[in-house]
C-alpha cells in the first residue's frame, strides 16, 4: 500500500485568510524533508478568498500550491474539511503528510487518517527521513523518546506543535505554481455546522515567543507562590511558564502550559523553579539557549538539562532575584 506515493504536503491552516505560523514553519521543515527525498512539496490550502494570498507559500518553500477556494470553507469544519483533504490526498497520493497540532488540526489529521486507514504520529518533536526514505516521527512516549514510522500505509502523516521547528525566512526570488482544485460539497452532509466564530486575544506576548521565559511548577505549593513566579517574570520582561501542576491546581491557565501537551518554547533564557524535570516538560524546553534551574531537591532531573542550577528553597532565592534585578534595571 505504499507503491505510487510521492511528494510532501504541508496542510497551511489559516485563520480569517491569515496563514497560521505553524504552517509556514512545517514548510521549512517539509523543504528540508523533500529534498532529502528528491521530491515535490506542496502546500494544501482551504479557504475563502486565500487564492491570491497562496503565492506567498512558495517563499516559504512550497514547490507547489493546492488551494482549494470556496465559501464553505471560510471557517474550519470538521466534515467539509476532512471531505476535501481526504479526497485531494486519494487523488494526489503524498507520500508524507504534516499538519499543525493546532486545535483544529488535532481534529482533522486523525479525521483524515482514519479515512485513509493510515497512520497518524500526534505531536512530534522530531522528524527525520531514514536509510529506506520513510519519515521517522519522534514522539515522547514512555518517559523517553519513541521513534515512529508507518512502515505499510500512505501517506506516513504527522502532527507538530507550533514553534517546534523554526520559522523560515522567505525568499521572494523562489518559483513554484500555483493550482486551484475544486471538490464538490454539495453532496457533503456537515454534521456540526459552525454558527459564530469568537477569536479571543492572547495575553501579552505569546509563549511560543517569548525571549525569557520564568516557569513554575508543583513546587512553588500556592498561589501565593505563584504570584512570586508572576514578579519575577514581571521585572525580567518574561512571559510565564508552568508545568502541568500549576494548571490541575488553578494558579496558571492552560495556555501557559510547557511540554509534550503544551507549549514548545525556544526563548534565550529559561528559568525553571519549583520543577522536578520530568521528560513529558523537558520536551518543551530542549531549544532553550540557557536554562536555570531553581529546585530544593539536588537529585532533581531537571538539572541534567540545566546550565545553571540552584539548589534551594525558591521562597529564599526568588525574592532576592526580584530585587537584585529590579535594582540593574533602575541602574540601567
Ligand atoms: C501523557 C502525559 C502528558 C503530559 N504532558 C505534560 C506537559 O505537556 N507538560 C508538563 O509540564 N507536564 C506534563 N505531564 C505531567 C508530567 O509527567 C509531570 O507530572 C509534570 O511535569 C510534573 O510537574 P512538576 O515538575 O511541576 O511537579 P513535580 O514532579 O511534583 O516536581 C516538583 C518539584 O518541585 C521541587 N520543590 C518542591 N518544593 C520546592 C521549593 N520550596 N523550592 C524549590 N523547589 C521545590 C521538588 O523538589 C520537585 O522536584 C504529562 C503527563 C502525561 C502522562
């Protein structure tokens, strides 16, 4: 079943005709992946009015972009859009398949996997092409990191979180086609029909792109605690982190989350405090440039991976920081 299956798609979800970072991203990514593989990359596109917007995508690395343009497809919804990719991917037949491990593309990847009977990897951290050209997707499973592949079904497809690969520069001097493809929804029964879409602000500045980065976890015990974590970020100019616990226990929100069902983060300066390590958070974090663990327990696993550790109650040391900082600031 795998005979017949060429090229690299990236499914670019966009959002009121905007382009979703994590779509240009899984491009560089899939350039990288297509040319190890001699072969074509293609960008999938479904909208409303994104036709003239596709061009850009060859920029970015595309050989080639689908688009697929109709009112129906404005807004995302799970049975027109799992129709249309499902019956491109039958017809064009992609050898490899990425998708962002946005809300909705967590919804249609698996949607069109089990359509396909294919298999599907769900947030990748890694993505390597192996010594028999099949995509080897790297997820962490098992306290550790499982390599994946889909050795007998087409198109090998996998989910990757934004901000786990690097945005790529576009190069406006790249040549590539664009085609539009059209697929019939009449016929198609939208069981969930979208009535109104609200798209709420972020807080401050996203996760994903913050320069510092001060996290909390289970450690720091309450809100009290957490509100120590919240200074300390203030006066470092730094968005705040957590690990899982902070969230279970109501002191952070859900969009603050680090690691394997959260957040990847690659900010220059990662301060973890309160936290033990554990694989399912470190994921996270492994393109930090420098991380700074605060912990009281010196056995603690995070610092395996930390550049600076500091053993100690952080109720001690996290204060002092606050002034220390706050009087370099004031000094200039
Ligand atoms: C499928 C799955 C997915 C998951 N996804 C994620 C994820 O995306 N992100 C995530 O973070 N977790 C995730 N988890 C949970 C993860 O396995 C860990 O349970 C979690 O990361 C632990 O959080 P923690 O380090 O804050 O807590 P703990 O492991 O309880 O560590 C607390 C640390 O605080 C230290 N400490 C205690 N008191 C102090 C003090 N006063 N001063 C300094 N240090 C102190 C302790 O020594 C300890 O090392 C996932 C789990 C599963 C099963």
């Amino acid at each position: 079943m795998t005979e017949g299956y060429r090229g690299v798609w990236v499914f670019v979800e966009q959002k009121k005709g905007e382009f979703l970072p994590v779509g240009l991203q899984l491009l560089g990514k899939g350039r990288e992946i297509a040319d190890r593989l001699g072969e074509k990359l293609s960008a999938l596109v479904l909208g409303r009015d994104v036709k003239d917007k596709a061009k850009a995508l060859i920029g970015y690395g595309a050989d080639e972009v689908l688009v697929v343009d109709q009112p129906k497809l404005e807004d995302y919804q799970t049975d027109l859009y799992a129709h249309v990719v499902t019956e491109l991917v039958q017809k064009e037949r992609p050898s490899v398949f990425l998708l962002g491990a946005t809300y909705n593309g967590r919804d249609l990847a698996p949607t069109v996997a089990g359509r396909l009977e294919t298999g599907l990897s769900s947030d990748c951290t890694r993505l390597e092409i192996d010594e028999e050209g099949r995509l080897v997707q790297v997820v962490p499973a098992f306290r550790g990191m499982a390599s994946i592949l889909c050795p007998d079904r087409r198109p090998q497809m996998a989910t990757i979180r934004p901000g786990v690969f690097r945005l790529p520069a576009p190069d406006e001097s790249r040549t590539g086609t664009v085609r539009e493809v059209q697929v019939d929804l009449e016929t198609v029964e939208n069981r969930a029909e979208l009535v109104e879409l609200y798209l709420q602000e972020p807080e401050g500045k996203p996760l994903e792109e913050a320069e510092t980065v001060v996290a909390g976890g289970a450690g720091i015990g309450d809100l009290e605690g957490w509100k120590l974590i919240e200074d300390l970020a203030q006066v470092l100019g730094a968005a705040v982190g957590a690990t899982r616990p902070p969230l279970d226990e109501g002191w952070a929100r859900e969009d603050q989350m680090i690691g394997q069902s959260g957040k990847t983060v690659r900010p220059d300066l990662y301060i973890g405090i309160g936290i033990s390590g554990e694989t399912q958070h470190v994921v996270g974090i492994e393109d930090a440039k420098v991380v700074v663990a605060i912990n009281n327990d010196p056995g603690a696993p995070i610092f395996k991976v930390a550049d600076y550790g500091i053993v100690a109650d952080y109720r001690k040391v996290v204060p002092v920081l606050i002034e220390r900082f706050k009087k370099l600031k004031n000094t200039g």
